[in-house]
C-alpha cells in the first residue's frame, strides 16, 4: 500500500491541465496505440505459463543469466532487489549487460555453467552490447545453441532474435509490439526471469492492475497534479530528483531514471528541445552528499521524498551508552527503521523550510503489490508528463546517430 | 597517465577569470587555510607507518570493516573499485554506511569476526548512523573494545571519538583540522584502510602530487579553463555530466557527486543560492537510459566523456556469426575494451554535434598513479570552481537544520 502527498502548491495548477493530461493517456490507452496500459491483466495469463515451466527450470538450474542492458534489464533488476529481502530462497540473478570487460569477464567466471539458464533479452533483437556477450557466453561455455533448453530469448516478434530463437529450436517469449523497452518491465521481459527465479509477480501484476484501475477512476489524481506541476514549472524546475530512504531502491531509481530521463528529453513538435532531468538519490547516505546543494542551491529542482514505514527487518540500536560518545545516545533503544525515517522525515520538512517543492510517497511496507503499484505510478507519470510536453514519449531518436558512427568506425 | 581535452569553445573565456581561480587556490593553499593541498607529500609519511602495522594485521584478519558515511566512505570505495582488478589479492573490505536496518543486517551477518578488523570513521566523531551501527557492531560481536587490537579509530584531533578512542587505548589516526570530510580521502580516512588492505597508496599519493605540481607550475591550465567555464555558464549550463565508460568508474562517480554538490552548492556572499549540479552516469549502459536527454533534451549540461584505452582485461568478441544476427558482426574478432571506446568515442562525436558542451579524460589505463592524479584533479576542480564562485567551498552550513530535527523528534 502507498500513500502519496503533494506538499507543493497545488492550488495554482489549472484544472484543464490536469484534464488534458488524464484524456491523452487515456486515448492512447484505449486507441491500442501504447500498449504498457495492457499489461498488468494480459500478463497475469504469462505467469501462469511460466510458472508451468518452472518445476522442470527448478530441478536443472539454480541461477538465471539474464544477457540484456537498459529496459531489458533495469527493471528486472529494480524489482528483484526490492524483493529480495522478503524472497531470500529465490534463485541467483546475474546480470549481463555492459560492454565492460572486466565487468563481462568476473560475472562470466562466476556463473557455474551447468546450473544457470541465460536469458537473452533485447527488443530490437540486435543490440550490439546484448549479442556481443551472448557470443561471448556461448564461446566461453561451449553452449551448444540448437535446441538447447538452457537458452531462451525474450524479444519483439519477427526480430532477427525470435528469428534465430526459432530455428534454433529455443524457448522464446515475445515483448508485444507496441510497449517500449523502458516500459517493457511488467511484460515478458520482467515476468519470465522473475517468475522462473521464484518471485511472486502475478501479485506484482495485481498491485499495478489496481493502481491503473483507481487512476482511471480518479482515485489518483495526486498523480495528475503532479505531473502537470512538473510540466508547468519544467523551465523553472528543471531536475527532478528521487530521494527514496533504502538501499533496496538502489536500482529502482534507475529504472526510473531510464524512464523519465529517455521518455520526456525530446524535440517537441515545434522542433524544440523539452525535457525533464531524473535524479535519484539514496538516504540516509545522499544526505551527506546532495543534500547541501539541494538546501542552499538554485532552487531548480522538485524532489520526491520515499521511505518504507514498516521494514522487514526490525533490526535495533542498542541501549548502549559509550563514554565521550553520549551525544548519539538519543537514538539507544530504536530501530534502525526508526531512525531512517526519521532522518527522512527531518530531512523532508528542512527541504520544504528552504522552500523546494516536495512530495512524499510512503510504502506501507516493501511487498509485491506496492511494487507494482509504484511502477504503474512512475509509468502513468511519465505519460501524462510527455503528453502534456507534446512530445512522443515512446520513441528515442537521439541515441540513433550515435549508433551509426559506432557502426563506422569498425567497418572502415 | 591522463590526457585531457577540452572540446568546448574556450575563445569566450575571460584570461582574468583564470587567474582569479589559480590566485584563489594558490592562496588557500599557502597560508595554511585548507589542507588537502598538503596530503599528497604529507601522507607519504602515514604510509610508511602503516606499513609498519602491516606483518601483524595481515596476519590476524583478512577483512576490514568500514564504519563510516558520506566523505569517510565514499573515496576508499572509488580508490578500491578502480583498484582492486589490478590488486585481486587486496583484503576485503566492507562498508558499513547507511542507517538501512536491510543493508546493516546484510553486512554483519556476512562478517567472519575474528578474522574482520574494524576501523570506524567520522571527521566529527558524532555522525549518528556511523556510531549507532558501530554499537550495533559492539553488540552483535560481543567485541571487548578496552585495548582491542581489532578496532580503530578515525578522526579529527580532540573529538568525541578520539577521547573515546584514547580512553580505550585503541589504536588512532588524525584527520587533519583544515582537511574536509569530501576531501579526505588522501588523509588516514583513505590511506589507513587501503594500505592495510593491501593498495598501493604510495603510489596513488605520487600521482596526486605529481598533478599538484604540475597544476602549480602551469601545466595543466586546461583545469582552470572548465572551471572557468563552468562558472561562467552557470545559468545555462547548471547540470555537469560525467559519463565515465567502465563499470569501476561507479563508486568514482558518487564520490565525485559528493565532492562537486556538497562543495558548490552555497550561498554565497550576497546570500544567492548558487551551485552546480553533478550526475555521474557509466557508459556503455546509460547510452540507453540517459542519453536520448542529452542529445534532444533542454541544452543545460556539460558533458566529461571518460574513457580507458588500455584496459586490465582483454576480453574479446568471439568471431563467431550466427545466422539472422549478422548485422552485429561488424564487432566480431575485436576486444570488449575496443568496443567500449569506440561506443564512448561515437557518443561522444553525436554529443557533440548536438551542440553540447563537451570535455573529455582518457586514462592511459587504470593505476595507482592515474588514480591520485584524477582525485587531485577533480579536488582542484572544485576548488577552482568554488572560488569563482566566490562561496566558502568547505562548509555544509544547509544540512544542520535537519540533524537539529532529527534529534528534536527523538527527544521528545
């Protein structure tokens, strides 16, 4: 369960902003246009094909390679490191994604071989990073490609990835059409791996089902105000920073970097450069970083406070008094949980005393409906934001160039 | 060795600027004022003694335990991650930072205690979540702390800590009064633990003063003109981008963040809020999460491009064609580094023809030497910056507020 408060002024909004925002994402939700919308029901029936495969996947294999970079693997990552805590038996997930070498190298000797099914996921079915490590994998384990159960692929029909899958005789999950990588989480890209390591993620697929049901109600309408915000003060307000208080949204604030970072840095209409810059930060341990320039800074960012009411761990502070260090001693006898809300919550109100506009989003606790609550929630943001920057969020045309020249520079 | 290259246009620089900044720091440094000027020849001595230490340590323990946060965390962990591919025989070391009741219980639990040596670290001597988890630590151990051999103790020089330490008879290196926490990392908070785990610190301090020098003497002015730059488009450019390409750059990253925000972020003596905003990304993998922001998005960001050209590990592409993937064979027989730098040298040439200010560093290859140039490098960065800034570079007046509500909501 998730609690959102808008602390900034939402008085000043106009009401035809916020409507114009729920009546785009609605159109391309009905229209068929964007399919991420669909996801959370039409996923449930994946599961439970995948969980039909998972007693012959559980006898083999103990560790999942997943071979992926960017929406092919940042939310996976995002959603298995919030569960983890409370799944401590599910398989091992490593991740192939950089074109790094040392880091290709370390998580390549530390895979046992016998015991890892691998995962190649890519959209396109052609990223040069994705299928470069896939040779590597196949070369470095003498994997014997056709009709190998120990390989599968995840990608877009009639890529040259489902192509290659199928004459290969290899398991193959396809990402529909029209739902873009970086909202790809909560199709097969994120429900495979997941369900075959042993997370519950039809109950993931549940909390985003009812979050998208209760924002198509209006039941959420704290999240129209926000994005409207965020758009109307875009110039002033350039950076939007996530200060989330756990290290378990280490990857989720990636995840939602990609997301918004990707998704509202576009050329508008009008030719001209828009965007929002995503920041994600970690309490307590950013406090003793970012927090300065945030307080005393330009006041040229909104920020987003998270934290967790009840841990899964209930951890303490010992009621230990040390000599000379007596000035801590405020803290003896409380959680830690305690503590790292309240250094959120002293954080939070010395942010809003320095005149920042703040928003708060509280998690009950960290379980697999919230999670899949909050992805809808930062999935729906990022929509209505984009439609109310008139831009197309789904596309990403500036990274093209980049990938020409690289292409260039090796076949001369 | 480094090699830096400013591809912005430094014509439109004011040659007074510069000198502004060279004066700035040349005066910090010669009256005595900071002192992290004075680490790279000062701890060159501190080596030495720790070395000394060595035989007995290395023979008990085979971990070192950091307790600490924020500046006395975040550089050992950049000095380590850069470090330890070419140092694989280095101790483990392990971070215990935030007030995570998840993360802290993770940690402890993997500690092997009689073989982990616990060194807590805290400028002030009062950080809250360093003494809370070094208590938890006490506890969970059942550590005798009166004349333990197995704890230390860093700090400034009459702090609570360091009475604490005396008291027990526990072994105890200074921070020098006139260093800051953000740049420690050249003081005991760095050079203690990554000796005792085995680094070549020596080294790493040499390159550092190396660079100094040469700062000094004129060499290395292409400093001066960033900062100046920098400074000068504050307004237009308040975002300063580092995009370092390889995995190990992670932890460089947030330490760079640390040093870049908390320093700049000020108001200044007019009482203007002014400061420069850092975001630390990793290459090849944010090409496909933050780039598309930097190429279409609002132009409000510098760009670093970072780069290695000789990597630890030469790992290849296998030539190795697989039928309907041919189109990313064009890499096929080269080395992962290879195409790491060709990804980083094409985004940069799409970066730049997008009209972003760009500047970039390539590391001959990652050691020790390489690595004390680059902290002196962006220390000096920052000061340079500051004074042009005209701000006190070395405070953190913004985040009291919140540590005086913290304690408030304990109390009553």
């Amino acid at each position: 369960m998730l609690r959102f408060i808008n602390h900034f002024n939402t008085k000043t909004l106009d009401p035809f902003t916020l409507e114009k925002g729920y009546e785009a994402v609605r159109f391309e939700a009905h229209s068929g246009e964007v399919g991420y919308y669909d996801l959370p029901r039409q996923s449930q029936t994946l599961v439970a094909e995948v969980e039909a495969l998972r007693p012959s996947i559980d006898k083999k294999y103990n560790t999942i390679a997943v071979i992926g970079i960017g929406g092919s693997s940042l939310g996976i990552k995002a959603i298995e490191r919030l569960l983890r805590p409370g799944t401590p038996n599910a398989k091992k997930i490593v991740y192939l994604e950089n074109s790094d070498p040392i880091s290709v190298n370390q998580m390549i000797s530390q895979i046992d071989r016998p015991r890892t099914l691998f995962i190649v996921i890519s959209k396109s079915g052609s990223t040069v990073e994705t299928l470069s490590i896939f040779k590597r994998v196949i070369v470095a384990f003498d994997l014997v490609v056709q009709n190998s159960d120990q390989i599968m692929a995840i990608t877009d029909e009639g890529s040259v990835l489902a192509r290659f899958a199928d004459e290969n005789g290899l398991c193959r999950f396809t990402i529909p059409a029209n739902v873009g990588g970086r909202f790809s989480v909560l199709s097969a890209v994120g429900v495979v791996p997941l369900t075959l390591a042993g997370f519950d993620t039809m109950s993931v697929l549940k909390g985003a089902q009812s979050f998208l049901e209760r924002f198509w109600k209006r039941e959420e309408d704290h999240l129209l105000q926000k994005a409207a915000y965020y758009v109307t003060h875009a110039e002033r307000y350039p950076m939007n920073v996530l200060f989330a208080y756990s290290d378990t949204f280490e990857e989720f604030g990636k995840w939602m970097v990609q997301i918004w970072g990707e998704s509202l840095g576009k050329r508008n209409r009008r030719g001209e450069r828009v965007g929002l810059t995503p920041i994600a930060l970690i309490g307590s341990v950013d406090q003793h970083s970012f927090l300065q320039l945030i307080v005393q800074g330009p006041l040229n960012k909104t920020v987003t406070f998270m934290h967790i009411a009840e841990s899964e761990e209930s951890l303490m502070i010992p009621d230990l008094s040390l000599h000379y260090l007596e000035k801590s001693d405020f803290v003896n006898g409380h959680s830690f949980n305690e503590l790292i809300n309240a250094q959120c919550m002293a954080t939070m109100k010395s942010v809003i005393e320095s005149d920042v506009s703040v928003d708060e989003i509280e998690w009950k606790k960290i379980d697999e409906y919230s999670v899949g609550e909050m992805v809808l929630y930062y999935e729906l943001l990022t929509s209505v934001s984009g439609a109310l920057l008139e831009i197309n969020t789904y596309d990403q045309p500036g990274v093209e160039l980049g990938k020409q020249i690289l292409e260039g520079y090796f076949k001369k």
